[in-house]
C-alpha cells in the first residue's frame, strides 16, 4: 500500500514539474512569435517603400523590371529637399542649444534645493511628455496665430521647445544628483565662484549627461510631427511635415518620388539615432529623483 502511494506521489510531482516548465516555455514561444511577426512586418513595409523608390517599374512582379536614382533627384526637385534640410537642422540645433542652455541650470536648481511644490513642479515638467502633443498643440498654435509666431521658424522652434525643455530637466537631474555637493564646497573654499565652479567643476561631470540628453533630443525634434505641424508655415516645414504634404496634399505625384522622399527622412533620423546610441545606454536614463523631506 505504501509503495502504491508513494508512486502515486511520484507521478503527481513529475506531472507538476512538467506542468510547470510547459508554461513558461509556451510563453516564451508566444511572445518570441509574436515579435518575429512584428519585426518581420516592420522590415517589409521598409523594404517595399525601399524597393519602390529605387524601381523603375513595379506591376505585378517581386521586384522592379529596373533600378535608377532618377527618383531621388525628382523627390529633390519637386519637393525641395535641400531648403527642408536646412530648415530641419536649424529648428534641430536651436531647440537642442535653448534646451541644454535653460534646462541644465534648471535641473541643477531641482537636484540642489527642496522648496515647497517641488513634486508638483516635477510633475507639470512630465505633462508635456505624457500627454499627447495634439492635445496641448492646437490651443499653443492659436496663441502663437494670435501673437504672429505660428508660420515663423521661430514658432516652430518655441512649439518643440515645450516637450523638449521638460526632457532635458529630467534626464540631467539624476546625473546632477549622483554628484557629491563637497566637491562644489571645497571648490568655493578655494575662492571660485560660481561660473569657474561650473566650468571646470560640474561641467566635466556633467558632459556625458548633457550630450545623452542633447542627442535624444535632437532625435526627438526631427520626428516631431504634431507640433510641427500644426505651427509650421510654407517656409518654416521640416522633413517630416513636408513628407505629410506630399502623401495626403492635392495634385499628383508619382509614388516613387514621394518614397524616395520617406527614405531620406528615414535616413536622417536613423543617422541620428545611432550616432545617439553611440554615447547613450537608454538603461541609463531612467529619471530618479531623490524623496527629500518637504519643508515644513
């Protein structure tokens, strides 16, 4: 009787055993598939607008019956893509330099200081990166349509600034904080003041922060479409904007050039992203912020 139960007992715990390994393998498998599929729908959509930019013709087949550059060169006319790089980089550049020139002193000031309303202040700095931008851009643009900015390169500007600002403050606090204070006292003992602190004190620390978050943002603002958007003026579009207009504005173009035109601003922001990938570790930016004792 003995031998029976305890055989019995056996084969319950080698079928729980195997049931317990079952699970987990199964939703391994599951979500491995389900990002193959994923991964593999992503690759074709790139590969087919791809293809049909390089393409002569492409009806019914696998692959075009020829290939030519013809397309880029009337994407480059057509279009002009030359006045909407430059204006991409200038709206990239101004709202990466006014980002880290207001929002490294201002995350300096939230690591440094505890003052009442300081979550709270955290907190207004993390709507503009929660909400949706079409939420808060549509009034932003009839204030700016009300002040004559909106249609401006400078309106374009101000528009990215809003989430881009916010990101800096919240990326540099934490790099701000992991910085021992004594270093900035031992440095005022020695009669620096506050720029020289900075200069040759902070700065060095603070490099690998200020460019982590200089690149993602940067990256940010070329992807940009809401704001941009709904700001922009026929002489202030970016790449992405103007990528929009081409796809869905009236007339006819040849879907060919409008393709050719997605690869470049596909090339643009990949560039960017990898040379950001390059200096940054996305593990690393995980914003902690310390819970200091509000003042009473």
């Amino acid at each position: 009787m003995s031998t029976t139960i305890t055989t019995a007992a056996g084969a319950g715990a080698a079928k729980r055993k195997t049931s317990t390994r079952f699970w987990p393998r199964a939703w391994n498998f599951t979500l491995y598939a389900l990002m193959a599929v994923f991964l593999a729908n992503v690759g074709l959509m790139i590969a087919t607008v791809a293809i049909n930019s390089f393409g002569k013709v492409w009806r019914g087949t696998w692959l075009p019956q020829g290939w030519t550059l013809n397309w880029y060169a009337d994407a480059w006319k057509e279009f002009q893509l030359y006045d909407l790089l430059i204006v991409t980089f200038e709206v990239m550049f101004a709202v990466v330099l006014l980002s880290v020139l207001l929002g490294v002193p201002a995350a300096y000031a939230l690591a440094r200081r505890d003052f009442r309303g300081k979550r709270w202040l955290l907190f207004l700095f993390l709507l503009p990166l929660l909400i949706p931008p079409i939420t808060y851009g549509i009034p932003l643009a009839t204030v700016m349509y009300q002040w004559h900015l909106a249609g401006t390169i400078w309106g374009v500007i101000l528009a990215n600034l809003i989430p881009a600002l916010p990101f800096v403050i919240l990326v540099m606090t934490p790099f701000i904080e992991q910085i021992d204070p004594n270093l900035e006292s031992a440095a005022r003992v020695f009669g620096a003041r506050t720029p020289q602190i900075f200069l040759y004190v902070l700065a060095p620390l603070l490099a690998p922060g200020i460019l982590a978050a200089a690149l993602l943002v940067l990256v940010r603002t070329v992807a940009m479409f809401e704001l941009t958007f709904l700001t922009a003026g026929p002489d202030s579009q970016t790449l992405v904007v103007a990528l929009y207009y081409a796809m869905f504005a009236p007339g006819v173009r040849t879907s060919q050039s409008v393709d050719a035109m997605a690869m470049v601003y596909m090339a643009v922001t990949l560039v960017w992203l990898l040379v950001a990938l390059q200096f940054v570790n996305p593990t690393q930016l995980v914003s902690r912020v310390k819970d200091h004792p509000q003042p009473g």
